[in-house]
C-alpha cells in the first residue's frame, strides 16, 4: 500500500462521521515554535490541523495552498511570525502581501473565506495556536466538507489517459 | 504514412474562437511546402470533413493532428477521444488547448449563470419563450440530440492524452513552422521534459527588453491609467504584467508594445499554476511595509482570479470555481 | 569562501530505486504512548511501500535507543530514517547524529513531532493515533523525496570587528584580543566609554562608574591586538561570515595627538555649546573633551558649533589642529562581527510628566550627573540655585507602556516592555540621596517595582528603612504634573494611591525624576547594511533566546550588550563576554560547517527575471548578467526558502525543502482515495 493511498478520506460518506481536514504551513522559528510551546503547556485542542513546517512563513508558495485545497483538504491555515519577529528578517513581509491576494483568489473561485486563514503566532503564543486550531477546526466544520478533488473529477478532470497538469508522464 | 506516401495530418477546433485556424496559415507561402509533404484528412475549418469520414479511417491513420480549443460539451470530448484513436501524434494547439485559454474563465461561473447570460439576461437576447438547449427534445419527427453542456472547460490533456502542446493565443507562426518542421521529420521536438514545443524554456522575461530598476511597485496601474515609460519593466511601474510567470516564445510581443503581459503562453516551464507563481513572485515586490497598506494595494487589483489565470485556469490547482 | 564537505556517507538511493525506509515510533516512557498507541502506529506503518522496518522503543533518544537505530540501520540496509518522537528542536540532532554513526547521510532523516503536537495536545486516544499515523506516513513520504546534503565548510579570517565602543564592546574588544585575536573597535562619537562613562556610581558596587571604564579603556587602547577607530561611521558592507568587508568612514576629529596644550586650547575657543555628555545640565566648548581622563586624551572639535574662528589654532600655535581636516575611508576585513551599539534612553515628550514645561523636571540621567561631584552642579542637589527639599521619582516612564494611555512612538508601536535597570537605578539614587541629604523627602511613584537582580532587592529594603514614601498608582490613570498653586514648591504632582486604596494625593516637589526608559538607538543603517533581524521592541532579534541567545541569524553576527535589549552594566559585560567567547570559538576553529538548507538556481529553468533578487532578505542571490541567470552565495544564504515561493519558473529550490518534498508531505497528508463510483456516475 502506497501513502498517498491511505484508508482516510476527507469525503463525507464514510464509516465514521466526517472530521475536517485541515493543513497548517507555520515557519519554524516562531509558529512551529509556539505548537510546541502549546503542548508543553498541555494545552488541549482538536486533531485536525496536520501541520506542514517550513523554515519561514515566505517559504510558503501560493502554491502549496491550491494544491491542498484541489487535494482534499478542508481548510488551510497559514502561520507566521509577527510582523517585526522574523527570524530572517522580512520572510513574512511577503507572506503578508502573499496571502491577503491568495484569500481574494480562493474568494474569486467561492472558496469561502473561512476555509483560509492566516495570522501571526509568536514562539511564546501556545495559547493563541491552540485557540486558532480549534476555532478553525470549528469554522470548518460549520461548513462542511470541500471535496474539491470529488468537483474536479465531476467536471471531468482526470478523464484522460493522463492527468493534468502538463508534464505528468504518460501511464 | 498511408497511399502517396504524403503525411496524413488534422487540425479540430473544440471550444475556441478560430484564431488558432488562421494563425495556421499565418505560416504564408510555407502552407504549400507544407501541401508537398503533407495531405489534410481532417479541417473542418477549412473544407468540409464530416466525423464520420475520420471515424473510418484506420487508428493511426493521421500522422500529426493538431487540436485547438478546450473540451466544454460532449461532442468535443467524443472527438478529442475519436482523433486520439485516429492519430500518431495529437497536438494540443494554442493555450485553450494546452491550457483552457479565455474560454476556460467561464469555469469561474456556474452552468445557470452561463446559460442565465447566453439565453435570458444579456440585453441582445431575443429569447420571448425563454427556451434553453437541451440535450434531448422530443419533437414529432423523433428525439433530437445536441451535445451535452459541461460543467468546466478542460484542456485537452484531462480528456485524452497528448503528445504535445503548442502554446500561445494565438501561437506565433514561426514558432509553428519550426515545431511542425521536427514534427514532421519525425524528430522529436525541442522541449524541456514537459512536451511544450514551439516556446522557450524560460520566461517571457526572458525575452523582454525591458530591464528592473529593482524599484519596488508603488501601486498598481491599469493599462488605461498611465503611459509607460519605455525600457523599464511593466511590472515595476505597477502594471501587473505577467511576465515574469508566463512561459516565452512570443517574443515579449506586448511588453514591447508597452502593453503587460496578460499570460497567454501559459504557465512559465518549470510552474503549473500560473497563478500561484504570479501571486509568490509579487510578494516581494510591494513597496507596503505594513498590513494595512499590503491589503489596501492587494485590493486594488481588479479581479485576481481573472488577472492571475486569464489563459490557464484549466491548469490551475483549483480550475473551477465553487458555485452553490 | 564555501565548499563542499566530503562526510563519509554511503549509497543513497534517491528516485529511481526503491528507497528503504525504516520507521522508530517512541514511546517517551508514557508521554507519547499513554496517548498514542504507538504499537497500532508502527504496525499500520509497516504495510505503507517501502518501510522495510517500523519498531518503538520506550525512549529512541536514549543510548539503547539510538544502538536500535543504528543497528536497524545496518540490519536491514535503510537509506531513510524516520523518528517520531518530541520535537524536533529537542533531538533532531540526536537523530541526525545517530543516523551519522550508522553510516547513513543524517539529512536522509526525518523526524515527526508526535509528543508536543499529538500525546500532549489531544485527548481523545483514537483521533490522536490517527493523527500520529498521519504525521509519519507524511515524514516517510518526504523521506522519500531526500536527497543525501552536505554542510557547507566556510574558512574564517581571524580578526574580527567590534561596532561601539562602549563597555560592551570594551569587553569583547579586550576578551578577544586576550586569545590573540586581531580586533578592529569602530566607535562613532569621538570618545570611548559610551554611556558608562555618564553614569556616577553603579549598583551593585557602589563603584564610580568611572573607577570602571578608565581601566577597561586603558586595557583596550593599550593591547597592540586592537586598532581602534573613533569618529567612525560605518559607510558600506560586503561579504559574509569569514569574510566580512566593512568600510568605515572615519570623520575628522580637527585635533591630532601633535596637540600638546588641550586645556589651553579648550579655554581659547570662543563658541559654547550645550555640553551632551552633562545632558543639557551644563555648556561647553566646540572643541572639547567630555571629562578629565577620557580617551583618546585628545580633543575634538564639534563642527555643528565650530565656527572655524582658528582661536584654537593659535592657541596651538598650530601643532595638531586641522580645521579642514577631510573625512577618510578605512576597509575592515573581519572574520566576524561583534556588534555592540548600545542604546538610548527615551526623550520624554514635551510635557510628559512636566517635562520640558518646568525646570524641576529632569530625567534619572540628568539626575546621575547632578549627583556625581565632577558633574555640572559638583554634585550638589539643587534646581535654579535652589536647594531641593523634597524630591520625587516617577517610574516606568517611557516602559510598559499602554496601548490607548500612552502615545506610540515613531513607528506606531508603544514600548510594551520593561527597561529592567530603571527600577534598581531609582533605589540606589534615591539610597546616594537619603545618605548624602539626609533632610531631602524623597517620594517614589511607581506602577510596580522591579528589583529583580542579585542584590538589587536590598536597595529597595534599604531606602524603605530611610523612609522613602511609596505611592503606588493606577497605571491607566498615571499621575499628573501641575505647577504649585500654593507657591510654597514649585510642583504638584497628584495621583491616587493604591497601596491607600485609592486614596486621592497631592504631593509638592522641588524635583521631579523621571525613571526614563531604555529604548533602541536609530540602527537603520547597521541593520541594512548587515541583514540584522530586528525585534517588535526595535532592539536586535538573537536567533533564540536561550539556545543561541548572542547571535544573529546571518552568520557570523555576534550580539554584544544593550544592543539586544535593556541591560545593566553587569548584564552587559556579561552578554559582551558571551558575544566574544563565541566569535573567538568561531575564528579559533578556522573553518564553520553550516546547514546544508540553502537555495540552489537551476539554470537551465532560471529566466533572470529577478524575482528572486527583491526577496532574498540576505542578498545572497546576485544575477550574472552574461548568462541572464540568478546564482545563490551560499555562505549567505541562512535558508529561508523566501525565494524559492517567489521564482515563477520554481527554478529556485531549496535543499531539505523542495517543492517535491514538501509536495509528497502535503499529499500524504491528505490522502485518500475519493469514492469511485459516485466519480464515474458524475459525468
């Protein structure tokens, strides 16, 4: 069995009840940090944001954030240090342009805006992640489930003998 | 090659406005070089082919077919799959293909909005019954049949596989002869890894005779909002060129005209969401140094997802939008 | 310069063959696997294509846990390792190390967090070994995707350069000569001694500050070790660490050491100016010396208040005085860079608590020159000729400031935090005021005090014993500063009470001390010119506060005193001390290896747009314009990854975190399989 073939899925009509699925990109130094600094405190939240670590909140391409909503995920949440914080001195000043104009594309295509959020959290700020883990996790479910890859095979995508993007190689 | 020993080749138009056709013969006089070596089996722009003729020629029998426009109802889809069956090699044709092109903007909108648009609410339409096409009519003469309308337009490669894509709206005739030229000697074409022909491996960018200044954008303009000053980047006087994620080959025909890039070659190799790379390269190109003012300059960018996809939706990650 | 270290690894299979994966799920004797069933985890891991091993181990960091590793290693051929355990940031290294030992390239290591963000985080058994399962299957997935590094090696130039010179970077300037270190000290005022110099005497020994300084500086200037430049502004800067390249500017001082009369001199210039080491208290002359014994001993010349009269060239009789001296460049190339620019105090704005509206205001700085005897008043306590009877303290002025009571500075941002040394700087001149003018009344108006250093509590012991009046106000209605109506003092200062219960008061004054804060100095050009990080505070960010609590995050950068943040001398010393020791390790070892986590240009992709260029915080990437290509200086290059988001081609990627690893991360993530039937059916 492959790990990209796992018995979870984040469609609805499984089994047990649906939970959302939640990706969270956060830079090392100050957000992965303050995950941690939240567990040290046994603060308890929900299981659902699956964290991605990055060196710094600018590492985080635009592109990561479609790719894990077209591939299941439910909600994406974004987390740097403050502005003023950067371990590498202005990595977030560019999330910060980044993000606010991925929000308005993810908005354009009616991905609501509750599904993505992105906000500052400090090494220190344990209590401030585990409340944005769980008010996201919640904003989430209030909605339901995105299923963006069940809409893109309803529209016919992955019909063909190879699957977009271009560059696949031919099966 | 089949008879004459001349090459079999195609060309379709799926969802596309017929630019791709004419800038086929843009070529000029090579159309005949092209006639010496090559029979046309299948044009239906040109000369009057019928599916049925194509659906009796042998698998295989074209040599080269190219295909231009993206797949929006079930006709295009039973053609694409019924010249995959026919050809050696198919060709995505010009970036509705290859990309989903203008057409695929439609994608933002929901099968009712369009047909809302098409059929009730533009103010040209006379349409006093309010009638809409459907797939299947029962008339007295028997049941009629037109093609099923999509939910998206697709590019060719989700539907069939291609062997090639020949991006560009239209693609630049050079670039065509050149890529047609390998074709046809049976060479495999100059590409790199990702089966784009008739293009550069690098960005417009690239091409560009613009230089930066490494000034950063103040504030975005529209292109009716200022005149450029010439030999400096698009992008730096606040025009939101795409260049810079856009793959080359046109010859950074607009910048040159100081008009921005609007991305119509698609994504820039090495990138498959043009997009998201448009959005992270101009992350750091904002004067802003604070929240406030990086919102208020990212608002004023008039419709990002059309800005940012306007040629390639059908290659972003996401490709459709979510309509409830 | 930067190459590439040969580390004894073997066979790394990267794509192509099918990697070997072997999977360590720690129990953390109870903390992970109280929660987490890590039996279920390693079992469901070991069905996943190409773990050929997935074990647990009550604690994988311990000595039989990491033998496990090493010999699951050899025993069944792993070239991938993933351990899921604690936070990275606690034994990725162990790992890392471990995974060395067993012949394997460390960086072919993956380690996922199943202690701080699972067992300790979730409640619920079966959601947290869901998502502890998750979170491995991730890691194996991006182990896959690894390719073996390298450290990056850079050689060391054994000198290093040392920014102020006050006495941190006295200290570090002297600590490094002391291990035979070459050391260049940039002082930009004309003097040494920085703002020790102004103190009068310094807690907790109760020494003359200058009793501190004049030795240190003696030692400094006297090591044929340093070279030292005053008057000197930094102008550009290259390089990276091992090989900085600084350029100075050195201003001219208008005075050489050919000048064989200063006091003479000094008396012979007509302008007066006000004298900025007294503080404003006093005036002196445009060519000057701040104090007897300062260093150099030679004079400078004020251009601002010189009028070029040439008294003082004639009281010279020309030897060693230069009215049109020119400003000359000096090239510094340093291995390393310790920088210790220090700090300011906050300017009080004009009628904050009186300030700059009457006399009787004055700073805790200002106060500290009034009481030292050499200073403007010879150390007596008096105010317009006035002997001051009662005098009051005002702390947290400028410090722990709030959001809507307090203006923000400049930038928009209020100083939220503590200056620290202001509190036990009250005590003890309140303690020197009650010793000296036994009848003087002293009232302390504090939000809160903060003693917290060794032996600063029994300052605040002390002076409550000689009757210091504590009031204690509400710090969202900080007290008010009005003249006497009653003429008898000429200030009131009214606030209310809380250690009274709120009891309304109205305290005249002769004098009014402002507890004024520590804030950061103007360092837009250090920064820029060195990628410092700068924290919310606007002082100097270190990488972590307490791992690596001296240095900057661009290597080489050493952090040196209050340049980090509000310190007392003791801490100072202290931080300059720790800032020296770790540059001398850097340039004892002669060579660094770094993190292999740098960005790489494929060229063959890379279309010179310059995207890249904008971003790089460190200007690590430069454009060779003949090939229209981005290339990465990896000894500048920390790794952040910022480029690799921003290059449109992904032409850009960085080791350790390419798109293709992160990619098959997410993808694991969100795995599933979508339900086939209802797909078919959709169209």
């Amino acid at each position: 069995m492959d790990e990209n073939e796992a018995t979870f899925h984040s469609g609805g009509n499984g089994a047990t009840p649906w939970q959302p699925r939640i990706i969270g990109f956060l830079c090392y130094w100050c957000s992965y940090t303050g995950a941690d600094n939240a567990g040290t405190a046994r603060m308890k939240y929900a299981p659902n944001v699956d964290v991605v670590k990055v060196m710094c909140s600018g590492r985080i391409d635009p592109d990561l954030i479609g790719k894990a909503f077209a591939n299941g995920a439910d909600g994406v949440l974004v987390l740097g240090c403050h502005i003023g914080d950067c371990h590498y001195i202005s990595g977030n000043h560019k999330t910060m342009v980044r993000m606010p104009l991925v929000r308005r594309v993810l908005e354009g295509m009616g991905i609501e805006p509750e599904r993505f959020r992105h906000e500052w959290v400090s090494a220190a700020e344990g209590e401030k992640f585990s409340r944005l883990v769980t008010e996201m996790t919640e904003q989430v479910r209030a909605l339901g489930p995105l299923n963006w890859r069940e809409r893109l095979h309803a529209c016919g995508v992955g019909h063909g003998m190879d699957l977009a993007p271009w560059g696949e190689e031919r099966p | 090659m089949n008879g004459n020993g001349k090459l079999k080749i195609g060309m379709y138009w799926a969802s596309s406005c017929g630019g791709c056709d004419i800038s086929l013969l843009e070529i000029g006089d090579k159309i005949l070089d092209l006639i010496q070596i090559a029979d046309v089996a299948f044009w239906p722009c040109a000369a009057d082919f019928k599916y049925q003729t194509v659906a009796g020629y042998p698998d295989g029998y074209m040599d080269i077919c190219f295909f231009n426009g993206g797949v929006r109802n079930s006709e295009q889809e039973e053609v694409a799959r019924l010249l995959r069956k026919k050809s050696k090699l198919l060709v995505a044709y010009g970036t509705c293909a290859s990309d989903g092109g203008i057409p695929a903007l439609a994608n933002m909108n929901s099968v009712a909005e369009i047909f809302d648009a098409a059929y009730h609410s533009n103010p040209s339409i006379d349409n006093p019954n309010g009638i809409e096409p459907r797939p299947h009519v029962e008339t007295a003469v028997g049941t009629l049949e037109i093609p099923t309308f999509y939910p998206a337009v697709l590019n060719l490669g989700q539907i069939v596989h291609a062997d090639f894509a020949i991006p560009g709206c239209p693609p630049q005739a050079e670039d065509v002869w050149e890529a047609i030229g390998a074709l046809v000697s049976g060479a495999t074409p100059q590409h790199n890894g990702d089966r784009r022909i008739g293009c550069t491996s690098r960005s417009v960018c690239d091409e560009c005779v613009r230089e930066k200044k490494m000034t950063r954008i103040a504030a975005f303009r529209r292109h009716h909002m200022f005149r450029p000053e010439p030999g400096w980047c698009l992008l730096e006087q606040g025009a939101m060129c795409l260049g810079p994620a856009t793959r080359g080959g046109c010859g950074a025909l607009c910048p040159q005209a100081g008009m921005r890039c609007e991305g119509c070659y698609g994504p820039a190799p090495g990138a498959t969401d043009q997009g998201s790379a448009m959005i992270g390269a101009i992350g750091g190109m904002l004067e802003a140094t604070t929240e406030k003012r990086a919102q208020e300059m990212v608002d004023e960018i008039v419709d990002p997802p059309g800005t940012f996809y306007r040629f390639s939706m059908a290659t972003g990650n996401l490709k459709v939008a979510q309509k409830h | 310069m930067s190459e590439t270290v040969q580390a004894g690894d073997h066979k790394a299979s990267v794509d192509g063959d099918q990697p070997r994966v072997g999977v360590f799920v720690c129990r953390c004797g109870g903390n992970i696997s109280d929660i987490v069933d890590v039996d279920a985890v390693a079992r469901r891991l070991s069905d996943v294509r190409g773990v050929v091993c997935a074990t647990t181990h009550q604690f994988f960091c311990s000595d039989p846990g990491q033998a496990l590793i090493e010999q699951s290693i050899k025993e069944h051929n792993l070239d991938r390792v993933v351990v899921a355990a604690c936070s990275p940031s606690l034994h990725e290294i162990t790992f890392r190390r471990a995974v060395a030992r067993a012949g394997l390239n460390q960086y072919l290591f993956e380690h996922a967090n199943i202690r701080e963000q699972v067992s300790w985080v979730i409640t619920d058994k079966s959601a947290a070994t869901d998502k502890a399962e998750r979170l491995v299957r991730a890691a194996v997935a991006r182990t896959r995707r690894l390719a073996p590094l390298q450290k990056r090696r850079i050689h060391i130039r054994p000198s290093v350069l040392v920014i102020g010179g006050g006495v941190a970077g006295l200290t570090a300037a002297r600590d490094l000569a002391a291990r035979g270190i070459h050391v260049t000290l940039i002082e930009s005022s004309p003097f040494l001694g920085g703002r020790l110099a102004q103190l009068h005497r310094i807690f907790p020994t109760g020494q003359r500050a200058r009793d501190v300084v004049t030795p240190l500086i003696e030692e400094v200037a006297s090591n044929p070790n340093i070279v030292i430049h005053t008057n000197a502004e930094l102008e550009r800067a290259s390089g990276f660490i091992g090989d900085f390249h600084t350029v100075v500017r050195i201003m001219p001082r208008g005075v050489s050491e050919a000048c064989t009369n200063p006091q003479e001199v000094i008396d012979s210039c007509p302008e007066e100016t006000v004298d900025g080491f007294n503080l404003g208290l006093a005036k002196r002359k445009a060519i000057y010396m701040p104090y007897a014994g300062c260093y150099p001993p030679v004079p400078a010349i004020d251009w601002r208040s010189c009028t070029k009269c040439g008294a003082c060239f004639e009281a010279a009789a020309g030897k060693g005085i230069d009215l049109d001296e020119k400003p000359r460049e000096v090239m510094i190339a340093a291995g390393a860079i310790v920088i210790a620019a220090g700090l300011n105090t906050y300017a009080p704005r004009h009628g904050e608590y009186g300030y700059g509206q009457f006399q009787e205001v004055v700073t805790l700085a200002q106060l500290n020159r009034m009481l030292d005897p050499t200073g403007p008043t010879a150390g007596k306590l008096t105010v317009n000729g006035r002997s001051v009877r009662r005098v009051g303290f005002m702390h947290c002025v400028g410090s722990l400031q709030h959001e809507g009571i307090h203006k923000p500075m400049r930038d928009g941002r209020i100083n939220q935090y503590c200056s620290r040394v202001c509190c036990t700087t009250t005590m003890h001149a309140a303690e020197e005021i009650k010793d000296r003018f036994p009848g003087v009344q002293v009232y302390d108006f504090h939000e809160d005090i903060r003693t917290y250093g060794r032996r600063h509590e029994s300052y605040y012991d002390h002076v409550c014993q000689q009757g210091v009046a504590f009031i204690r106000f509400d710090p969202l209605r900080p007290p008010t500063v009005e003249a006497d109506t009653k003429g008898e003092f000429p200030l009131v200062v009214k606030t209310t009470d809380r250690l009274t219960f709120g009891e309304e008061l109205e305290v005249p004054l002769d004098l009014l001390v402002l507890a004024t804060g520590l804030v950061a100095r103007d360092m837009s050009k250090l920064v820029d010119l060195y990628r410092c990080s700068v924290g919310a505070d606007r002082f100097l960010l270190e990488v972590h506060p307490k791992l690596r609590p001296v240095e900057l995050a661009a290597f080489g950068l050493f952090l040196a005193g209050s340049v980090q943040g509000p310190m007392d001398i003791a801490e100072s010393t202290a931080a300059a001390a720790a800032a020296a020791s770790k540059a001398s390790a850097l340039i004892k070892a002669g060579q660094i290896e770094l993190d292999p986590f740098v960005a790489r240009v494929d060229e063959h992709h890379c279309s010179g747009c310059k995207v890249c260029l904008y971003v790089c915080p460190f200007t690590a990437i430069e454009r060779n314009d003949s090939t229209k290509t981005a290339r990465v200086n990896e000894a500048l290059c920390t790794g952040c990854g910022t480029c690799v988001a921003s290059c449109p081609c992904n032409a850009i990627q960085q080791q350790g975190f390419e798109d293709s690893q992160v990619e098959s991360e997410l993808m694991a993530l969100l795995a599933g399989k979508p339900p086939a039937e209802e797909l078919l059916a959709a169209v």
